[in-house]
C-alpha cells in the first residue's frame, strides 16, 4: 500500500483516541466505530510501523516506549493540523477535550464559578477537571494544563501566572473561645496546629518576633492532601491552620473564621501559575483559549 492510500491523520486520530479514553471500546463509541473496527486499524497501523504501540491485558492498556513517542508526536502533528485549519477560517470554534488539573482551593474558590461561562464561549471544548494538592507529571498523566501554587522547578514546561496571594493563620470563633487566641509564636505551639500531609516549599509557619523571623514547626492531631480540606477543618472548630488568604475570604467577611497572630504575619506570598507543555512553539486553540481565560478571568488576588 503506497504512503498515499494511507490516511495516516486518521490513524493518528484513532491511536491518539484509544490512549486518551483508556481501551478500543471506549474509544470507538467517541469515533462512532465498532470496537473490531479500531482493533483493526490499531494492528494495522503497528504493522504499517513495524513496531508494538500499545501493550495489551484483559483489564489494561499500556504505552510501549514506543508508543509513547508516537504518541506526543501523533499529539503536536493534528494540534498543528487543527492549528492550520483554524487560520484557513475552516474550524471557527476551539474544539476537543481539555485535561486541567488544579488544587482544590483554587478549584473550590476560583475555577469552579467561572466554567459554567467558559463552556459557553466554547461550546465544542470539553473539560476534564481534577483537583489535587499533588503535583502531577502532565506527560505522564496526559494533562494540558496544570494550575500550581509556589516556587516553579527548572523543566521544559511553559507557565502563566495567574497571580499572588498572601498567606495567613486562621482559625475559627468557637476554638478560640475553648482553647484561646495566642499571642505569640510560643503560646502558638500550644495549639491544634492543621496541615498538609505532603512536604511543602517551606516547613513551618514563619512569623515576625521583633526584629527576627522564627519558624513555628506544625505538630497537631489532622493532616490533609488538600488546603479546601483544611479550610472545612478550621471552620469546624477542629483546630488553627495556614492558608492562602483568597480561600478564607467569604469565611473571614463572615465570620467563620478570624484571623490569628496578624501582627506577627511577614507577609510572605505564594505565586500561583497555570503550567503548560509548549514544545516547539505549538499549543493547540483549545488550550489557547484556556489560558488566556484563566490569565484574564481566574486571577488570585
């Protein structure tokens, strides 16, 4: 069969399909295909390459090396086709799925409210939305789009910032009212101190004595994967924690939660950036549009 009887952007399609949705069925429900159909096309096209793309089980389906490069490759060539096509005014509308994984503080707080008005401007964009404190490998985890908060590692991603936001202790009322308010770093440690069960940038909670910063290292009976989880903890009563001071603002105007050791606060900052994989230059229209919403609707402030 010669190289032009082959419609190699269409096994592309499928290959990138079938990864994407985890097995041949359920991607040929997305492809209007029967299973058979895309089993075919799929040994087709190995043989066509001479090499095995995908590693197959009764219950699972894996990328060989080889089909991971195949993979981002088959990936960069049809955004660049889509890319094409939308110059030539032939696809008016961002179109196609869109993995975004953020925290579930800027999720809760921040995303959440403004994708009803996202999907409306793009009506062809599909979103699959996780939120976790965790940070992912967006190759590994096929992810477009991360939202992360802090210090950005040295790698050949491509970032957005999306704003600053001020770190503060708070707590609730009703524990203050059992257990007091402290005034200072010493009388702090006596406290219920909430925080995340995974290393962060900075260990403790710094605060200003005098002319000095000193570091209250936090010990208390919960841990959490997550700053929403923290947040619902301190507003229970369950004990004092340390959050970004965009998630606790409803809570502080209404008087869920009341901020501790204001005074002693240094003020430090945490960045918040949407991460991105722009190799080459390339970056499909639906993430486009992605991030300049983001850029211009979804600030931490």
């Amino acid at each position: 069969m010669s190289r032009t009887e082959v419609n190699r952007f269409g096994e592309m399609d499928v290959f990138v399909r079938v990864v994407d949705m985890g097995g041949f069925s359920a991607a040929a429900r997305t492809l209007r295909m029967t299973p058979s159909a895309v089993s075919k096309l799929m040994a087709r096209l190995e043989t066509r390459l001479g090499t095995r793309l995908l590693s197959r089980s009764t219950r699972t389906l894996q990328l060989t090396p080889e089909g991971t490069a195949f993979y981002e490759s088959s990936l960069r060539i049809l955004a660049d086709l889509e890319e094409a096509e939308r110059g030539a005014g032939a696809a008016e509308q961002p179109a196609g799925r869109i993995r975004l994984n953020t925290s579930a503080s800027y999720g809760t707080h921040i995303l959440t409210p403004l994708l009803p008005e996202f999907l409306a401007l793009y009506p062809a964009i599909s979103l699959n939305v996780v939120q976790t404190d965790a940070i992912v490998d967006l190759y590994a985890e096929r992810t477009d789009v991360a939202v992360r908060a802090g210090p950005l590692k040295n790698s050949s991603l491509m970032a957005r910032k999306l704003g600053t936001t001020r770190m503060m202790i708070v707590a609730s009322p009703a524990y203050l009212a059992r257990h007091g308010t402290p005034a200072s770093a010493v009388e702090l440690e006596a406290h219920n101190r909430l925080n995340f069960c995974y290393r962060r940038t900075v260990e403790g909670w710094p605060l200003k004595e005098g002319n000095k910063l000193v570091t209250v290292p936090v010990a208390g009976n919960l841990q959490a994967s997550d700053g929403e989880a923290l947040r619902q903890m301190a507003v229970a009563g369950v004990g004092i924690t340390r959050l970004a001071a965009f998630t606790v603002r409803d809570d502080l105007a209404a008087g869920r939660l009341v901020p501790v050791l204001e005074q002693q606060n240094p003020g430090d900052l945490e960045d918040f950036h949407a991460v991105f994989s722009g190799q080459g230059g390339y970056l499909p229209a639906r993430v486009r549009v992605l991030l300049d919403f983001l850029a211009e609707r979804g600030r931490v402030g």
